[in-house]
C-alpha cells in the first residue's frame, strides 16, 4: 500500500500582532498573503508518518513538542514519527509573549495545525512520489570578513552556499495528477526587513503562491542549512518577486523529468543529543558580551546578563541541553534535521559522504533554539557564533554558543541515522 494525504488550513493572525525575526514597533499592519500549516502524511505497509510544514520563524521546542503530541495522540502513532518545520519567514507573527493576543494566536495556530494533520490522514489515496534535484542562484554566504580578521553580517561572495533545489513530488497513482510537492532550498527568508509592517511568507509564501496557481496543489518549502545563508535578493517585494521567480521556475524545470515509484521505503527515526555549551566565562566576559550585542544590535541584554551571572555565582558554568536530530527518508531520497540553524557546509559535508545529492540536510526542525556553526568559523566570532545566544538565549535557552565540535558531532550523527 502506497498512500499520500495531504491538507493546507490557515493560520493567518489578527493585524497589530507582535513580528519576529525582525523588530517592528507597530506589529503587523498589513498582510501581503495568508500564511497557513499543511500537513503531508506517508503511509506504506501499515507504516505512517508525517511532515508538517508551519508558516513561522520557528516556535520553541517545547511548543513544537506539543503538537507533535497531539498530533500523536490524534493519529495513534509515535511522536518520532512526526517530522516539523518552519518556513523560517522573518515577516511572520510571533509565538513567544506575555500578550495575551499571541497567547491566544499560538493557541489557534496549534489547533488548527493538529486539524491539518488530522484532515490530511483522512483523505489519504493511491499515490506515487519522485525525486529531482537541480541547482539555483538563490543565496548568498553573508559571513563577511572584516580587515581586523573577524566576521559581520555582509555578502562573502566565495563562501559557502548548498546550492541545490530539490523536489519530492507525490502524484496520484491512478489518474497520475500532481497532488503535492515538497521543495527543498537553502537561503534565508530575510528580504523584507525591519522597515516592513506587512505579513508575509517571504519569498517562500510568494513561490508557493506561484507553483500552487500553475501546478493545482499545495506546495511547501523547507528550508535547507541556512545559518550563514541570506537571500540573494533583499529589500522590497521586488526583491521578493525576484526570488520566488527564480526559485519557482527551478521548480518546473524538474517536474517533467522525474520518474515516480510507488513508496519502497519509509522511515522516520530520531536521536537525542547532549549538547554541550561553551562554558560561561568570568563575570568580565559575561558583561562583554553583552555590551558587544547592545553595540551591534541595539538589543536590550539585561536579561541574560542577569541570568548568566546568576548561573556563573551558582558554579553553572557547563550548560548541556538535549539536541534532537530527526531523519525523514522515503524511497531514494532523504531530509534531516535539527531546531537551530546550520552553516551550510554542514549539508555539503553530508551530501558527499552520502554519496547523492538527494539527501538534504536543515534546520528550523522541531523548534528553534539558535545557530550551529562550524568549527572554522568560530575564531572570526560574529552574530552567528558570539551574538545569537545573547540576544535569543532567554528565550530559547541557548544561553551559549555550543562547543566547537558540535557541528561535526551532529553531522556523525545524522549519517549514523542513515545508515542503521
């Protein structure tokens, strides 16, 4: 038995709500587009499993976990087999407040997300999935280095960017009509910045538009290892349109060439791992820190520099927080993932070991708790590596950047799930 249900519902907030990914005094004040959960479920040999798309920056673990749960308890299956994503647009509406308009929104988004994935298992049907990769000009590496030998935030024209544009397309095994694509890219959904009051799904919200208008479908984009990744195009809803064109129209140059099968192999499995943070400095470092965050991002760092020294009097010097690592694979090809945001030779490194370009690894998965840096990038510091747990850590209690090698620890075990 080879089967695919898929089902789209809205989950587009109230004007005024709090944005994330950006700061904006006034919340949102336009909407641009609707943006919306779709829920994907696989099924093959009384085996299910399920990919969930989520129009947000990226909710918190334990957020994620609950509808997973409910997901779980709704579908009777096990919460590993329940696979989360965020489109990770920085013009979406924030889950994380004292508000209690968010608190009311999150509420919402989380109902109708279950919805989804309940709708979705109802009108499964005969089905045949297929793989194609292609690459596209996107992206653009934005670790930019300074003459003082460090990093900010800019455009590094020779760095590193995973340029592949994959497709996982489901059609319906009888009539052989498109019912579904899973897109898979690496750039940040970053081209509407601060200056924007409008809701948006950010150039994946306008490249679903596109591709659900010409193909009849729905259509979810996931977002590859983007951590040092920005749009190639940013700024304005040209930039926007730039983007989505140039994303969509590598979408429909693989459509005619991909071979479909019914589904052979399904497979969802996760693994949990201990992280270990960068132990917290002396309390002259700790204010360091903070002050260089305040300097460069005009954040308020009071918060955590409270907590960190609080940590660093209580000797809580060693921070661990549990990773988890989940793999989705169906048929030839395969998406894994983590809640942070990976460098994109992390997927590279990946993809060669692997030996196939249909295996695609990233984050904004089952929450968000930062950024993953390689090893490399560490002595040139920058927002990615110093800055992130400084400004996010009291929310997602990333209060450090990870340890050195916890790049290559979660690359180990990403290929050590493929291969059990």
């Amino acid at each position: 038995m080879s089967k695919v249900g898929i089902y789209k519902v809205d989950i587009t907030p109230p004007l005024g709500i709090e944005f994330i990914g950006y700061h904006r005094p006034t919340g949102v004040r336009n909407i641009d587009e609707r943006i919306y959960s779709t829920a994907f479920v696989f099924e093959s040999n009384n085996l299910k499993t399920l990919f969930v798309s989520i129009d947000n920056i990226g909710m918190l673990v334990e957020d994620t976990m609950e509808i997973r749960e409910k997901i779980a308890s709704e579908l009777c299956i096990g919460i590993e087999n329940i696979t989360i994503v965020f489109t990770h647009t920085h013009s979406g509406p924030s889950t994380v407040s004292n508000s209690e308009v968010v608190k009311a929104y999150k509420a919402i988004l989380i109902k109708n997300t279950v919805n989804a994935a309940v709708k979705a298992d109802e009108c499964l049907q005969s089905s045949e999935v297929g793989w194609n990769v292609t690459l596209g000009e996107i992206g653009v590496n934005r670790r930019e280095k300074t003459q003082e030998g460090r990093v900010e935030m800019g455009t590094n024209e020779r760095g590193v960017v995973d340029k592949r544009i994959g497709i996982l397309a489901i059609r319906n095994q009888n009539d052989q009509q498109l019912l579904g694509a899973i897109v898979f890219c690496t750039a940040h959904p970053n081209v509407l910045k601060s200056d924007s009051d409008i809701l948006s799904g950010d150039y994946p919200g306008m490249t679903r538009r596109i591709l659900e208008q010409i193909l009849n479908c729905p259509i979810i984009i996931v977002q590859g290892s983007s951590g040092n990744v920005n749009a190639k195009y940013r700024g304005s809803m040209k930039e926007i349109k730039q983007m989505a064109y140039t994303l969509s129209g590598s979408v429909l140059t693989m459509l005619p060439s991909i071979t479909y099968n019914k589904i052979y192999r399904l497979h969802t499995t996760s693994a949990i791992l201990p992280m270990k943070l960068i132990e917290i400095p002396e309390p002259e470092g700790i204010k360091n820190m903070a002050s260089l965050a305040q300097e460069q991002w005009g954040v308020n760092t009071n918060n955590w520099l409270k907590s960190v020294l609080e940590m660093y009097e209580q000797n809580s010097r060693q921070l661990v927080i549990d990773l988890e690592i989940q793999l989705f694979q169906i048929n030839e090809g395969s998406f894994s993932g983590i809640p942070m945001e990976p460098f994109s030779e992390l997927a590279l490194e990946i993809q060669e070991k692997m030996n196939t370009n249909l295996t695609f690894f990233g984050g904004y998965t089952n929450g968000y708790l930062g950024y993953l840096p390689t090893r490399a990038a560490y002595p040139y510091g920058g927002y990615e590596v110093e800055l992130n747990p400084v400004v996010y850590g009291p929310i997602t209690n990333l209060w450090m950047p990870p340890v050195e090698n916890t790049a290559q620890m979660v690359v180990n075990k990403v290929l050590e799930l493929h291969n059990n």
